[in-house]
C-alpha cells in the first residue's frame, strides 16, 4: 500500500463528490443572483436548518447579508453546463439568469426567487451565519419547500426520471447510475 502526504489546502477534495446545487439571493432591487454550491448540508429537523458555506469574496455572500435569505435548487444534471456558469462569472457583472436562460418562479414565503427547473427548492431565512476559517457558513430556517412530484417516488429521488448533478472538484462533474438498492 503506497500512502502519499496530501496538500493539507486541497483536503476537501477527498470529501467529493457533493452534489452541486444553485443557491439564488437577491440584491436590494429585486435581482435574483445565482451562485453554484458543493458547499452544502442539512443540519436540523426540527427546527428545519440548512448550511451552505461561502467565501466573502463571493458577490453572494454581500447579498445573503444583506437580505437575510437565500435558495437552494436542486438541479438535474442535464442542466450541468448552466450549473457550471453560475459557479464561475460573477453576478456581479453579468445577468447570469437571463445569460443562461433559466426560468424563474416566485418563491411562496421569502422574495427571493427559485428556479423552476430545479427538481427541489428549499427557500431559507438566515438563521445564523457563522465566519470559519476563510468562508462562512450561513444556517437558514427552511420556511418552505417545493418538490417536483415526478421526480419522487415514495419521498425518494427516482434517478430513473432525474439525475441529480454532483461536483468532483476541478471543473468536472458527474451523475449517478439508475443502480438503486433499498434495504
């Protein structure tokens, strides 16, 4: 067995592949800014928490603090081209929705958007938001989800009818087989 001493900086690669979803977040006119996060996790139940961390660096950052709320979309990999795009150009200087050609819909209790495509939205109030290390990772309150029906059966992703959309690090990503064991 050969063991290598990894780059201490990159450790986070050997967590992949996490699945990469599109936050949304709204800047003080209305605009809705999408942003591309492997960053992600479910914290709580009860109450209903979810944790997305991002760099300050990040347009979006300045927006969740500045409007207490955010969206995750969960999008089919069939969208990973668009994915990849809001991952990489700053809303800062583009329109990325209207770039990419994503259609929005109106979100049922915050003011940001979500995307329609998407086969699950969690819109989230900001909880709290906690700086560790070079990002922060922001909680938020699920205040309400959308599901697309079809693409569960039983409460559980069908990957036969959609395939979710994972980050492998490095500008690559992946998807996963219709292989589906249930014990």
């Amino acid at each position: 067995m050969v063991k290598k001493t990894g780059n201490i900086e990159k450790f986070y690669q050997y967590a992949f592949p996490m699945q990469a979803a599109i936050l949304t977040c709204i800047d003080k006119n209305g605009k809705t800014n999408p942003i591309t996060v492997a960053w992600h996790t479910p914290i709580s139940k009860k109450p209903a928490l979810y944790g997305v961390s991002i760099s300050p660096s990040r347009y979006s950052y300045k927006l969740i603090k500045e409007s207490k709320e955010f969206a995750i979309n969960f999008a089919p990999y069939k969208l990973v081209e668009r994915i990849h795009i809001c991952g990489t150009k700053s809303g800062k200087k583009i329109n990325k929705i209207k770039e990419i050609g994503l259609t929005l819909s109106k979100s049922k209790k915050i003011k940001t958007k979500i995307i329609k495509e998407c086969f699950a939205n969690l819109e989230c109030k900001l909880y709290r938001s906690v700086k560790l290390g070079d990002h922060t990772f922001f909680v938020g309150e699920v205040v309400n989800i959308k599901i697309d029906e079809a693409a569960f059966e039983n409460d559980i992703l069908d990957n036969k009818k959609v395939k979710p959309c994972y980050y492998l690090g490095n500008n690559t990503y992946t998807t996963i087989s219709n292989i589906r064991k249930q014990f």
